[in-house]
C-alpha cells in the first residue's frame, strides 16, 4: 500500500522499531530524525481530525519536549489517516529505568541524586510546555515518560494527550488508576475531561517516585483489615510518608528515605498535592516544582563518607549512608572506571605515632564543682522611709481590726465566723499595696538568684567535668582499634568473597531479570507497584521474608501471588549454571578495596585530627571552669543579699534590738 504525508509526499516504511497494542513504529527511510507510526486499525473521523489538529499546532517548543506529530500518514492520496509522523526519540530511556535502583545500576549507572532531582525539574518543565500551548497530557504514567543521559526528559504516545484544536476538544481516554487523581477514581475514562490540575497530580507521583527511588507515595503499609490497593489508597487520600499518615492508618515501606529529609518547600507540595483539596483549592503547578527543585539541587551537598551520596545541606547527617547501612541495598554505584581509582590518603601516616600525639595532651582532671561560701556579713537593703511608715501604718491597721474583731466576738459570740471574715475583708480594703509590691520585688529577686545559681551547677555538670573530654578520647580510641584491624577485615572480606563466589554470581544471574518484564498473569500493574515500592526488582530480591511485608501479598490471593513469584525465582534458579573458572569478579574486588581505602582515609583523616581536637576541648573546659567559679561566687553573694533584703520583712530579736537602738 503506497502511503503518503499529508502533502501526497511519498513516505517509505523502513524497519520496524517497536510495536503496541495500537500500532507500531517504524523507521522512515531518507529521514532518519523522524519515525512513523501506523496504527493496526483505521482511525475514525475524530481521532484523524485530532492528529491533523496536532500536526498544524506543531510548535518547535512542544517538539524538544514530546514526540508530538508533525505530519499525518495517509493511504495514498486523499485516502484515509493511517497513522502520522513524529521526531525521533533517540538515546532515550523509559523514565522507570532511572527511578528503580537496581533499574539504575544498569540503564545510568552514572546517576546520583542530584541527576534524579534535575530529572525531576525537567519533568516539571515539560510538563509546563503542554499546558502553556493549552493542552492536558491525561493519561500520566511512567511509560509516556523517556529520560537521557543528560537527564532531559520527553514525553512520548503524544496521540492520547487531551487536545484543543480552535473551538474542538478532543479528549484523552486512556489512563493508569495508580496514576489517576483522587476526585477520577473509579469513573470511567471515556468522556472524562481532564484540567491541568489532574496532570498536577501526576506530576507530584512521578517527582515522588525520581526523589524517593520507586516508592509510590500511597503504597505504604497498611493498620487496618484486609489489603489496600494503590487505587483505593489513592482514592481516600492515604498519602503513606505525609505528616497525617498514622492518622490515616499508613505508614511509609520499610528502608525508605525519611520524608523529613526533603526540605520543607519541596515536602510541602508533596503534601498539598496528595492532600483533599478545599474549594478554591489547587494542587501545585508546574512552575512551583520546577523552581523549588532547582533551589533543592543548589542547595545539594555531598557525603564526606561517599561522594556519590548527594543530601539536602540542611540535613546533619547524609540519609543515604543510614539507609544503605540499614537496607544493604547501594543505592548509588559508581561507573567502573570510578570503583578503581586511587583515594587520596596520607601516605607517612603512622597510627602509633599519631597514638602517641593524641595521648600526650593530658586531661582536664577531675576538678570537683566549687561550693562557694555565702558571705556571713550582708547588710541588708532598709525599706525606704515612705515604705516603712506605710508599714508601721499597716501594723496600726492590723493590729486595730484584731482589736475590733475580738471585741465583737466577746459581744456577739453567736456570731464568731462573722468577725474573722469582716475583719479580712477590711484588711483588704485598708492596707497600703507598696509594702506588699515591694515584698514580692525582693522575694522575686531571691528565686532568681537561686535559679541562676541552679543553672550554673548544671551547666557545670554537662561542660566543666572531664567527661566530654574523656568521652572523645574514648571514641578516638575506638577508631584507633578499627584502623589497626582494617587490614585483616580486608582480607577476611576477600576470602569471603572468594568463598561466596557461587552465591555472587547467582545473584548477579538473578539480577539481570526484573519482575516488570516477567510474564506473570497472577501479578497485576498495582502490584508491581507495590513491589517496586519495597525495593523489589529484580529475581534477586524475591524472597519470603521480603514478600511477607508488601501489602496484598498476605491474604489468601497474596498467598498465590507469592507463591508465582517464588515459582519463577526457582526457575530461572534451576537456569542458573555455576561456573568456577571464573573466579571472583574483579569488579567486586576492586570495588571491594575502594571501600576499604575510603574507610581508611577517613580514619586517617578523624585520627589526625584527633589530639588538636582533644587539646581544643581541654582548653575550652579549663576556660569554662573559670567562667562558671567566678559566675558562682558572684551569684551566691547574690542569693545572700536576696535573703538579707527579705528578712527586712520578717526581722528576729537581734534586729528588732538593732531597730529600737536606732530609733
């Protein structure tokens, strides 16, 4: 059949490149940058307008983004559409490869977090472009996604997007529920209009899915009854890693970034998008990811322990060393060239040597926290005479109301719970303030005095005793111990490598088959995803143990899901054919040894540090010592005029004696 372009130019089909369940695509012979696609059934009336619609709205924008139609393809001349004609996609990679770890180690093994977080801003990007020209992708999934190395991102199967051609809308009718926003779940995708916002959904999943290695943000372990698919989660806002989850009954999978490494712009888009949304409300756009990514990358820092670790600088800590140390699975890998290059170390380091140096700064000793003397002489502070002539005035009062009060008791002794009660009451009403102000100013001043004196024996206890000193000499020597047996770990790491040789390279057999490329009819689209959610990937990863925590693989139909993946695990073990002449990979060797030297240059590095650092400390205790003994005499003659200044108020016989003297 001669086809032809739109322009009744002549189009020859070349090889074919891949085909679908819609149609396949082929080379064009004499225009290697473009490829066509032929569908296997003709197209309708609306579905040919629809691609002639794309083709004339082909802006140059929209083509670094997307394989978008540039041209329709025809059955020979005015004949019906048969397909149409796209850039080609070349050096590109479906965007599951990056996101998936053991994916990764295959399809980039140059890629660091960083790399998957550009990854994400030009997702955003792209995402962007389609909805400027007034267009919505629809059916968001990680297949209509294809990344580069370089890390730029397309969009590809541009013929299912929801376009609008002059006063036409021609919708998309297609999509994934485990991609789908919550408000569409369970309505039927025929006739369902689509907006930006539902693609904003998306967006966020796939964004999730770059920064938190193939985790699905609603496949979490479920507290409640029964099995909850990814859909349903989906559908009541059961968002796993958010701050509600555990409200939610959810919680993230196990060995997972913790969300709260992500600073706090970016999680917050992740939970405004996976939250319910009020009236008025929208999830974020492209725009708001795009720019908080960037600010994120900038702000990226790498580990001092593995460079390829790359961590949001607000972070104390690197989470991937935590997570790597906790899971066993590496994350990161370097490229082979990179596993064998030489670490910087320090070729002269002696550790007794260094030993020597870090025991020769000699202890702060055991100093015991002073217990200064409060002065035994301290002359009070006298109330000024306004003061004391209203307190001689107040005493006049007191002493007039008792009278008044006794008085009337042994008139009216009927009446002697009456008498107490109106004397207090006149008391109130008669007395002058300013003596009782001025009481609690003084009483006051003594509860801080002692206060301050409370936070200084503290303040002793945690910075002025020799233990945060005796503390990093004992962490010092505990690296010490780790330096000098680093040698015999190293070899006894190698001999073990040598004796799990079968083991090594049957699980570098299994690794090479990954469970979404298995032909499995028990285990449905959600439940790769539940499984690529706990870090299963690949055969290698399919075990008992593993299975038993992903949910949906429990219950009586988890039960034969299991058992089909256990099944074809001993399968392809059965495959397997153990070759020992091969010896240990060298690979694993050298990467092996790479580890060992990095260990080793961090030691080295922690141990010469480590009596400046000692001599440091020791001088910041004796300083502080000196600071807090002059803070606590000064402070307990502090608390000793506080007291002499309250006792004015309640002065003994010596002073009354002293008082009456004066007068």
């Amino acid at each position: 059949m001669r086809l032809v372009s739109g322009a009744d130019h002549p189009v020859e089909l070349g090889k074919e490149l891949g085909r679908g369940g819609e149609g396949a695509v082929y080379e064009i012979v004499g225009r290697p940058g473009f490829v066509a696609k032929r569908y296997h059934q003709p197209v309708d009336a609306d579905k040919a307008l629809k691609l002639q619609g794309m083709a004339r709205q082909a802006h140059p924008s929209l083509l670094a983004i997307a394989a978008w139609p540039v041209d329709v393809l025809r059955a020979g001349s005015h004949g019906p559409i048969q397909g149409f004609i796209m850039p080609r996609v070349s050096g590109y990679q479906e965007i599951h490869s990056l996101y998936g770890p053991s994916h990764r180690k295959r399809a980039f093994p140059q890629a660091d977090w960083s790399f998957l977080v550009h990854a994400a801003r030009n997702l955003a990007s792209a995402f962007e472009t389609i909805h400027a020209r007034g267009h919505v992708i629809g059916d968001v999934n990680p297949g209509n996604v294809v990344v580069s190395a370089q890390a730029l991102v397309k969009l590809i199967d541009c013929d299912s997007f929801q376009i609008t051609v002059g006063e036409r809308l021609f919708l998309c009718e297609v999509g994934v529920p485990q991609f789908t926003a919550p408000e569409l779940q369970e309505r039927p995708f025929r006739g369902l209009r689509r907006s930006p916002d539902h693609d904003a959904f998306g967006l966020a999943l796939l964004c999730f899915h770059l920064l938190f290695m193939g985790r699905h943000p609603f496949a979490g372990r479920y507290r409640g009854k029964g099995d909850l698919p990814i859909e349903r989660a989906i559908r009541d806002y059961r968002f796993a890693f958010g701050q509600h989850a555990a409200a939610q009954s959810m919680e993230p999978p196990p060995h997972t970034l913790p969300f709260s490494a992500l600073p706090r712009p970016v999680a917050g888009l992740f939970e405004q998008a996976f939250v319910p949304l009020t009236p008025g409300q929208r999830r974020p756009a492209p725009r708001e990811w795009l720019l908080a990514l960037e600010r994120l990358n900038r702000e990226l820092r790498s580990c001092r322990r593995n460079a390829l670790h790359k961590y949001p600088g607000s972070l104390p800590d690197c989470p991937w060393c935590a997570l790597e140390q906790a899971s066993g699975t590496v994350f990161f890998v370097a490229p082979r060239l990179a596993v064998v290059s030489p670490v910087a170390g320090h070729p002269d380091f002696d550790v007794e040597r260094v030993w020597s140096q870090i025991m020769a700064v000699a202890p702060p000793g055991g100093e015991a926290m002073p217990h200064p003397e409060a002065p035994t002489l301290v002359t009070a502070t006298p109330l000024p005479d306004v003061l004391q002539r209203a307190q001689h005035d107040n005493a006049l009062k007191a002493a007039v109301l008792v009278g008044m009060a006794l008085a009337a008791l042994l008139m009216q002794p009927g009446l002697f719970w009456l008498w107490p009660l109106l004397a207090a009451a006149g008391w109130s009403l008669l007395r002058n303030p300013v003596v009782r102000r001025e009481y609690q100013r003084r009483r006051l001043a003594l509860f801080a005095a002692r206060r301050e004196l409370t936070r200084l024996r503290g303040e002793w206890r945690e910075h002025a005793t020799e233990q945060p000193f005796l503390n990093r000499l004992q962490g010092l020597q505990t690296l010490r111990d780790r330096y000098r047996s680093l040698a015999a770990d190293l070899q006894r790491d190698l001999q073990q490598l040598d004796a799990d040789q079968r083991r090594m390279q049957l699980q570098t057999f299994l690794e090479g088959f990954f469970v979404d490329a298995a032909q499995l009819p028990e285990i449905r689209v959600t439940d790769r995803m539940a499984l690529e959610s706990y870090g299963i990937e690949t055969a290698a990863d399919v075990t008992p143990e593993v299975l038993r925590m992903v949910p949906g693989f429990g219950q009586r139909l988890g039960r034969q899901r299991t058992a089909a993946l256990l099944a074809w695990r001993q399968t392809l073990e059965r495959q397997f054919r153990y070759d020992p002449r091969q010896g240990v990979d060298p690979a694993a060797m050298a990467d092996l040894r790479q580890r060992y030297a990095q260990r080793r240059a961090h030691l080295e590095q922690e141990l010469m540090a480590g009596g400046e650092e000692l001599a440091k400390l020791k001088a910041d205790i004796l300083k502080r010592r000196a600071q807090i003994n002059i803070a606590l005499i000064r402070q307990a003659m502090l608390e000793s005029q506080a007291q002499a200044d309250l006792r004015v108020f309640y002065p003994g016989p010596g002073e009354l004696w002293r008082r009456r003297n004066r007068s």
